[in-house]
C-alpha cells in the first residue's frame, strides 16, 4: 500500500469536468502540433523532390538559387565531369511548368514537370521504374497521385492537354507538391519533354537537350564525395556550382535552409505555436486553480492536521503532470488525424517524427508545470487557522 | 509537576496538564493597527476533560482555539501543549506539534473524491504507517459506527456520517488532544447528540482532553468545564451546573440538560 494517490483522485473524481480538462490540455496540444506541422510540412515538401533524386553529387547553375529559379546550365558540363575520377554516371533532368488542363472542368492549372531519360536511374520509384517501357510512348507521362485536386483526377488512363499538346497518363507515383510545383508534378521522357517544350511559341522559353536543370552524378562505390566535389569546383567552368546531395552543405539541406531564411514561415508559425503554448497554460491554470479553490478547505486542513508545503505542491504538480500526459494522448491522436488529412489536401509532406512527438510532449510538460507553479501559490498561501470559525 | 485544581468539578486526575496557558497575549495586526485579541488567559486543561468554550463571536473563543493548535504562532507569555512550550516556535515545529492534535472543524472538510477510509488514511500517512493504514482508518470507522460505510465517498453519507468520518479521521491517530470547533453546527439535533456523545465516550476510553468551542446549547452537558471568554478575557471556568444556574433562567432553558 503506498501514498493516497489524492492528486488523480482529485483529477478524476468529477468525470465531467475531468474530461473537460483533458479536452483543455488536448486543444492546446492540437494547436501546438498544427502550427509545428504546418511549418515543418512547409519546409520539408520543400526537398521531398530532391532527397528522392539518385546522386552523390548535383550540378546546377550558379543562379539557380533555390527550385522556384528556372535557370539551366549547358549540358556539356555534365559530359566533362563524368571524365573525372570516380564519376560513374552523369544524368541530366530537364524541369518546366506548363499549364495542365483538369479533364473535367476544363480549367487549366500551372504543374511541373520532370524529365529524364528513362533508362537513366534518376528517380528510383518502384512505381516509376515499372513503367519505363511506357514513358518511351510518344506523348506520355506519369502523374503524380499527391498532387492538389485541383488537376482532376490522378489516374492511369487520363487523356487531357499539357501546354495545349494531348497527353496520356500512362502510371501514377507518388510524391507530393512543394512551393515550386505548382499544383502538381509529371514525369515524362526527355524525349516527350523536347516534343512538349521546344517550340513552344514566341512567348515561351524554348528548350532543347543542350541545357538541363538539373544534374546528378553517381559516383563509383569508395569514392569520397567532398574531394571530388572540389575536383570539380576547380576543375568545371565557375558557371555552375558543384554541390553534395547530402550533409550540412549539401544540395537538399541549401534548398531547405533558403525557404528558412528567406519566408516569414518560420516566425508565422513559431509565433501560433508559442501562442497554443500560452492558451494551454491558461486553460491549466484554470483547471488547476478551480481544483484548488474548490478544495480550499481541505487542503486547509491537510495543513492544519499536519502536512507541509511540500506535500501540497507536490500534488499540484502532480495534477499538471497528469493532465499533461493524459492530455497530450488525445491530442496526439487528434493532431495524426489533421496531419493525414492535411497531406491529403494540400500534397504537403506531414511528418509525424519521434523527435517532433518528444519536442511537443516536452512542451506541453512544460506548460502545464508552469501553470502549476502558478495555481499552486494558492495552496502555498493557504493558512490552517482559516480554516477554524468558518 | 501537579497542576492545581482549578476547578470544582475536574475529575481526580492530577497528572500533569495536557493544556497550560500562562499569561497569554495576543494580538493581531501590526503598528497603529494593532489589536489586542486575548487578555491575560491562565488556563490548565487535564487529560479525561471535556471542555467547552463558549462566548460572544469576536471574544476570542477561535483564536485561542487556532493558538493551542499550533495553527498561529504565540508570541507573549506561555503556552504548553503536551508538554511542549508553543510560544517562540518557528513554522516547521509548529507542524510537527499539529500532527499530534486532532482537528474536529465546522465543515467536515472531507475529500470528495476519496472514500471515508481514504480520507481516514491520509491522517495515518502522516505517521508514515502505509502498511497498517487501511486497517487503521477501518478500525476507527467502525468505533464511530460507520464500518459499513468505509468505502463510501463523501457524496454517499449524511451530514452526521460525515462529521463521523472527520471525527474518525481527527481520532485515528489516537492524539492527546483534540480541538473541535462548533463540530455539531452543521447537524440536527440527533446527529450532533451522537457525535458529542461519541467524543464522550472516546476522551472517557482514552484519555484524551477535548477543547470544543460551540455554542450549541443541546451539548453543554457533555463538559466537564465551561469556559466562558468575553471580549478576550476568561471570564468563568465553572462545571455545566454552576453554568446553568448562573446562566438560566435569563438565557437557557434548564430542560435541555436533562435528557
């Protein structure tokens, strides 16, 4: 037999109004994790692209400072390094935006579109490679089945018009949009990609396979990817910059650290995550507080029979301890449905991470020891004599 | 040391007081505020005694009451609880000397959200007992009659079960001394006879002092003393008989004391 266990009785005694509590501590909870997954879905959809691409090593122009910037680089630089040591593949991927027409309201809405040779092993997605035999089709393309609903149905079997040209779906993959992509994302062939963009008309850019987007380099297995990333920083022309995949400096982390520094996403949603903080220390406060004053005279006389401080705060603390966990379940629960149903609205890439679940729990302890903290003063000032000749 | 017989009709218990006040002052506020509360109280109480204070409200009765229970610091002449000189001590000490006291209050005090046992129990933690604690809470329960209800919460009792299970729970741990504060103000005319009856048996059983402040007539002759403050001084210490005559027929009806 051990301690009373006096604060989850407390907590608990009144079903209503416990539920009440957990409902609180789940809402702030709720808001915490939407405004954290909005920004982490923001700047993580931003490279789901680029962390699926095979490569060691990207190529792109100098200019291209991040995805949204369509500036290519001539193609020859791709031949030069691949006669560098331990390049083992060099493939170009050709990216542009045309208007795609919804086949059934017939609006057109901007995409991106993804091309490359096929049998290069440019984006190895089992629903991708399945359907190389098909992409080599003239006027084909996959369609990405994450992209907004906006573009109609994301289906195999589509016929409809990109840049006023018919296509085919002929497969689906899945990815996701992003800043850059529009409503949506096709991979098609270089082959098809010439047939859809080069002569365009007067007005458009005009595209050809003597520049390319972007540019991704295999390396042969033991060849160290920062020395040869400054072999060919000295050793290509300085029109286009050599970049890692991977690491701190690489390609994905360059891409993700620009929507960082340079949108307002960070300090938005910072700002609606620390204000879910608030709200939730206020609600807590408030439950704790009302448990408090409603008991006021029995933590009175605990006092008064002979417990300390000590023992009051502790069972305060206790209450928030509880209600943040108990509290932070539903609202894990609640915050999965939202982030699903986000992924599905938006195409944006919701992750629920371990380390992300941590930082919120992390969060909402703190918040309700705060609140705590606060509503236990109450107690703290309580004094026994009060309770005699009331 | 042999405390002198103060009153007529204190039992022949001559061993040393549980109670001893000693030109005790009080006062409360601070400055030009300063208010005097408690004259010159000298008061010994023995252990078997049932005593019962009564008096106008403002004459002090509560706050003598909350002095002897370690509840407010005693700053000017002395105070001795059990032995124990009150006055000079600090907060911490004052809470070790509470846990010795049971406390009996005008409200019941009770937890909602534990049972009559548990509400017990939290008393015996006190004493660091966690083993027997539930044996112990069930025992007394069922001395003040409320065995069958030990696993009842509050919200399931009647107003004098309830009182019973704040006297179980200011009895439990079996204290020297118990400071009750109007405990039947709350209850009906059956339920509070029961309760003082209760206690009577329990200070008679044990040996326990019992200072009760009330101003419930029906109970007046449950006292072995009747101690009588006005305006913050003692004014009478007399046996419940003597109370009677001086008080009656002006205030009191003599009939309530035969039953």
């Amino acid at each position: 037999m051990r301690r009373t266990p006096l604060a989850l009785l407390n907590l608990t005694h009144d079903r209503k109004k416990f539920l009440t509590s957990m409902a609180g501590v789940a809402f702030a909870v709720l808001l915490m994790f939407l405004f954290t997954g909005f920004k982490n879905a923001l700047y993580d959809s931003q490279t789901q692209l680029l962390s699926r691409l095979n490569g060691d090593v990207v190529i792109i122009n100098r200019l291209k400072e991040n995805m949204f910037v369509p500036r290519a680089f001539a193609r020859r630089r791709l031949y030069q390094a691949q006669a560098f040591d331990g390049v083992e593949g060099a493939y170009a991927i050709y990216i542009s935006d045309a208007r795609w027409k919804n086949p059934d309201t017939r609006k057109t809405r901007p995409v991106r579109v993804i091309a490359y040779n096929p049998s290069d092993p440019v984006l190895p997605m089992p629903e991708v490679l399945a359907r190389q035999q098909d992409l080599r089709l003239p006027n084909t393309a996959l369609i990405d089945e994450r992209s907004r609903a906006e573009v109609g149905p994301r289906e195999t079997g589509v016929i409809t018009e990109l840049a006023d040209r018919e296509i085919r779906v002929v497969g689906t993959f899945s990815l996701g949009t992003d800043f850059a992509s529009g409503n949506g994302n096709l991979i098609m062939s270089d082959q098809n990609f010439l047939r859809f963009f080069a002569n365009r008309g007067p007005e458009e850019e005009e595209r050809s396979f003597a520049t390319a987007d972007i540019g991704l380099l295999e390396l042969a297995p033991g060849t160290e990817v920062d020395r040869l990333v400054s072999a060919l920083r000295d050793g290509l022309p300085q029109d286009v910059l050599v970049l890692p995949m991977n690491g701190p400096e690489g390609f994905i982390a360059r891409e993700r650290t620009y929507w960082e520094e340079n949108t307002n996403i960070g300090f938005v949603f910072s700002l609606l995550t620390t204000m879910g903080f608030v709200v939730g220390i206020i609600l807590v406060y408030q439950i704790l507080y009302t448990d408090v004053a409603d008991h006021w005279s029995e933590y009175a006389t605990l006092k008064a029979i002979g417990y300390d401080n000590a023992y009051l705060f502790g069972v305060v603390i206790q209450e928030a301890v509880i209600l943040s966990v108990l509290g932070f379940i539903p609202g894990l629960l609640i915050s999965n449905l939202f982030y699903n149903l986000g992924a599905a609205v938006t195409g944006l890439l919701f992750q629920m991470t371990l380390q992300r679940v941590v930082n919120i729990y992390i969060m909402t302890f703190i918040m309700c020891l705060i609140s705590g903290a606060i509503a236990v003063r109450k107690v703290q000032r309580t004094d026994p004599a009060e309770v005699f000749g009331l | 040391m042999t405390a002198p017989s103060t009153t007529p009709s204190s039992p022949p218990v001559a061993a040393e007081a549980s109670i001893q006040v000693r030109n005790l002052n009080y006062f409360f506020g601070k400055g030009d505020l300063r208010k005097q509360v408690l004259y010159d109280i000298s008061l010994d109480l023995h252990p078997g005694q049932i005593v019962i204070m009564t008096g106008p409200s403002g004459s002090g009765k509560t706050t003598l009451l909350t002095l002897i229970g370690a509840l407010r610091s005693a700053t000017d002449g002395s105070l001795r609880v059990m032995g124990q000189e009150l006055v000079g001590l600090g907060n911490r000490q004052l809470v070790e000397i509470r846990r010795n006291i049971g406390f009996i209050f005008q409200a019941h005090n009770l937890f909602e959200s534990l049972t009559a046992a548990q509400n017990v129990e939290m008393a015996v933690e006190l004493t660091g007992n966690f083993r027997g604690k539930r044996q112990q809470a069930v025992d007394i329960l069922s001395q003040v009659g409320l065995a069958e209800r030990a696993d009842y919460k509050p919200a399931a009792l009647s107003g004098g079960q309830k009182q019973r299970v704040a006297i179980a729970r200011a009895l439990v741990n079996q204290p020297q001394l118990i400071l009750a504060d109007e405990p039947t103000a709350a209850l009906d005319k059956q339920s509070g006879r029961d309760v003082v009856t209760l206690m009577q048996h329990l200070a008679q059983e044990k040996g326990c002092t019992i200072l009760m402040v009330t101003h419930d007539n029906r109970i007046l002759d449950v006292a072995d003393r009747i101690i009588n403050l006005v305006d913050g001084r003692l004014e009478s210490d007399e046996s419940p008989q003597q109370f009677v005559d001086s008080h009656a027929p002006k205030s009191l009806d003599q009939k309530m004391f035969i039953m």
